[in-house]
C-alpha cells in the first residue's frame, strides 16, 4: 500500500498495547518493513505515538526531540513497584493530612529544569541491557538524574477518597524529551511523604503534532491516512525553495550557496516537494548550505528516471 510513498501517521495509541506492538500493526497496514516511532509509551498509557514510515523515518529523530504534553493522573497514597497502575502495591501511607497547599508546593517545585532519576523499570540501557529487564532478573538498578525541563506542570483537578486515604490528582505536564511522568508522581508522592503513582497517562502533543488529528489503529486498517514526507518536514523545520539545479546539486550531495540561517532547514522545490534537510556550514573559509538528509531522487526532481 505505501511502497511507492512516505510519510507520517498519527496514532491514538489503545491502552494495553506497547509501541512496538502499533508498529508491527502499521507496517501489515501499510505493506512496508521500513516503520518507526518517534518516542515509546508504556502500555498503560493511551495517546500521541508518531509513526514514520519508508523515507520519513528519518525525520523521527528530529521529533523524539521536540517537546511532549502530557495528561495524568497522580494518586497520592501508595508507591507501587512500576511508579504506575501496572505495578504492586508495594507500600501505603496515608494521604489524609495532605493539604491543596501541600500539593501545589510540591508540584511547583518539580517545575522548571530538574533532575530527575528515571523508574527504574525504564526502557533505559544499562550497559547494553534495559532497566526494566535487569529488575526482572532480580537486579538491583541504579539509574543516574538526567536533566530534564517541566515547562508546564498544571493541577486541573483534586480528588479525595470517600475514606480520605488516597488523594487522586489531574495535571497537565508539558516537557522536553526523556521526562518521565511516572517518576514525577512518584517524586511528589516522596515529597509529600505519601508516595505516589500514575493511574492514568495520555500524551495528547508531541511537537506540532496533536492527538486531536490522530487516527485509531481501526480507523487507519479502514482508510490509510497519513501526512506526506514533504508536508511533514514544512511542519518541523523552517524552510527554503530551491531551484532545480540547486535540488540537483543536493541530490548528490553537492553545496549550494549559504541560508543565512542557523537553523535546520527543509529545502523544497517551488511546487512543496522536499528535496533534503540542509544546514549552513563552512569549509576552506566559505560558508555554504550543505545536505544533511536528502529525501529525493533525480527521478522526483525531473520526473523521468536518472
């Protein structure tokens, strides 16, 4: 189905499956092994997973780095042994004397540029080995803080247990790349001396992408949307129009005069085709744009094969 062509879906991932398993159903729905995502979300969580596929993979990269909004809820009260639902109980401390006041300090100052150790059941690599799978072998796992930055971390709602011993908070996160929502909850649970897990998690943006404009993985088996490759990177990246000798030139791997610009460009053709993602560089004293991906072929520029 989409051999011929490349670019990005948006899915709104289903609770209980794992990226992976919304890869592998992608590439049956779109007849193609070249597939990838742009960030893992556990399976517990539902939401924005951007998929590439054939050329556009490479522009995954780019988007794993671009900021993540979240939608989550905290429970105070318990830690379990994943930091989420998906976990045991693994201790119980009262929530009662938890006040709204106590709640907005802790999340306040989990706001701005942290340091934070990710779960310890993480799909981080530890020499070679995922965290999660050493924890299963029995390991013990000692990640190291990362810095990470909390743009925005807003309450939207507190809820109270009929018995008050658990506290369940609404927040909106928004976050740079590597951020673990779970390990939020479970820090403000330990600032709060109540601990804390996730019970729910939705990514609703990744970048300038919205779940609002995803599609379901039944929706996608019964009609194959999906946003091209040159539409895709006018959306990332700022851009430049090229002409057809300059498209030429990057095609094989050639300079073209300078963008005057810092920033990653997309150099597209005058009709919206991407051509490649090119940078200013310098080289014996001259700065020159220079191809950093190239998308296209002579065959796309002329419209007859090279």
């Amino acid at each position: 189905m989409a051999g011929l062509v490349s670019g990005l879906i948006l899915v709104d991932k289903p609770a209980g499956w794992t990226s992976h398993d919304v890869v592998s159903r992608t590439r049956k729905i779109a007849g193609t092994r070249k597939v990838g995502h742009a960030g893992t979300l556990d399976p517990m969580a539902t939401g924005m997973l951007v998929i590439g596929f054939n050329k556009a993979t490479r522009l995954l990269t780019y988007i794993v780095e671009t900021t993540k909004t979240y939608r989550a809820t905290i429970r105070l009260g318990h830690n379990t042994s994943t930091d989420d639902a998906d976990g045991e109980i693994v201790q119980t401390r009262l929530a009662n004397a938890v006040t709204v006041d106590d709640i907005e300090r802790a999340i306040n100052d989990l706001t701005g540029t942290i340091q934070q150790v990710p779960s310890a059941v993480s799909a981080i690599k530890i020499d070679g080995k995922r965290a999660y799978q050493r924890v299963r072998d029995g390991e013990t796992v000692e990640i190291p803080s990362r810095e990470v930055t909390i743009q925005c971390f807003d309450i939207e709602a507190i809820r109270r247990a009929h018995d008050g011993k658990t506290i369940d908070v609404d927040v909106e996160v928004v976050c740079t790349p590597g951020t673990y929502i779970r390990a939020l909850a479970r820090d403000i649970g330990e600032a709060l001396q109540t601990g804390g897990y996730l019970t729910a998690l939705r990514r609703t943006a990744v970048g300038p992408y919205h779940v609002d404009n995803a599609v379901t993985l039944e929706q996608l088996g019964k009609e194959f949307r999906y946003t091209d490759i040159s539409t895709a990177a006018a959306k990332l990246f700022p851009t430049r129009t090229v002409s057809e000798a300059e498209a030429t030139d990057l095609v094989h791997g050639r300079r073209i005069t300078a963008s005057d610009s810092t920033e990653l460009l997309a150099a597209h053709l005058d009709n919206g085709k991407v051509i490649a993602l090119i940078t200013d560089a310098e080289r014996a004293g001259k700065i020159e744009s220079k191809p950093e991906i190239v998308f296209s072929t002579m065959e796309d520029i002329t419209g007859a094969p090279a």
